[in-house]
C-alpha cells in the first residue's frame, strides 16, 4: 500500500479533498483506491448519478487522467453531511472481472426490490393485480431507480468513522 495521499480528488467535474486515503497497484500496474470524503447532500448526489465509469485526477500525485470504476462502499448521515467511502478501479476493456460480475448480481437484486415494493403497493391498494399493472410496475424499473436503492442499502446505520479503513 502507498502512504501518497493526493492534495484533492477529481472525479469527472467533482472536486473532493479525501481525510483517508490509501491507494495500491496490482502486479499488472492495475490501480485501486480507497478513499472517504465529507460531502454535502449536493456533492452526495453528484457523485452517485450514472455512469460509474469516471475520469480520476489524483492532484498532487499525476495530473493525468485515469479512466475508472466507480463503487460506494458505504455511508452514513452526520446533520447536513455525508462520510462516504468509494472505490475506484482502473479500467481493465479486456478482463471480466469478479467486480463486473458482483456488480451485475447487486443489480439484479435491487431491480427485484423494486419490482417487489410496487407490487406490495398495488396490491395493498387494489387487492388485485393483473398483467398491464405487472407491466407498469416493470416500467417503472429505471437505471435511476436502480443507482436509487444500490446507495441506500450502501446506508450505514452507524457513523462511518467508526470503521476501521
């Protein structure tokens, strides 16, 4: 692991100066970084809006930037602020990763989440349900909504800082 700690973080347009840090590169010259920041509700929800490929400029480390995966590990609400931790993954086009494939099965559960809330809620309200309202509950299913409830179940009930990084 390096002890480098970059003086901010550019994620795409977003600014975030990082008060843990740690960084580590495979034997294949892959980086991974971990990194917790304190944000506003407003920076909370710029950074969860899709995709989750970004563009990561380490101020201070390399001004160049790095094409890579973007993953919430976990949060929590402090009054008005938000700790939260990412990950982010240099970009391999060539490798399907066990990420890829941890990512795509969180998918899958949230979007079944989804469709089972809209379901209990039609049914509450209407005892009875059939195929166009089954239909109406599937559109409803959106990336947004997806991205929605992959950060809430990332909600920690606790503070963040008291996790060990």
């Amino acid at each position: 692991m390096e002890d480098t700690k970059p003086m901010s973080l550019k994620i795409n347009n977003l600014e975030l100066i990082p008060y843990q840090y740690k960084e580590d590169s495979d034997l294949d010259g892959y980086l991974t970084i971990h990194a917790r920041f304190v944000l506003s509700k407003k920076q909370y929800t710029d950074l969860g809006k899709p995709p989750s490929t970004v563009n990561v400029i380490r101020h201070g480390i390399d001004d160049e930037p790095r094409v890579m995966e973007l993953d919430e590990i976990a949060w929590s609400r402090q009054g008005d602020e938000i700790n939260e931790e990412i990950c982010l993954r240099d970009r391999d086009d060539n490798e399907v990763s066990l990420f890829v494939s941890l990512d795509n099965s969180i998918s899958l559960v949230v979007k079944q989440s989804i469709i089972i809330d809209e379901l209990l809620n039609m049914l509450v309200s209407n005892h009875v349900i059939d195929k166009t309202q089954m239909n109406e509950v599937m559109a409803k299913v959106t990336d947004e909504r997806i991205v929605e409830k992959q950060r809430e179940l990332n909600e920690l009930k606790g503070d963040l800082s008291e996790y060990d990084f």
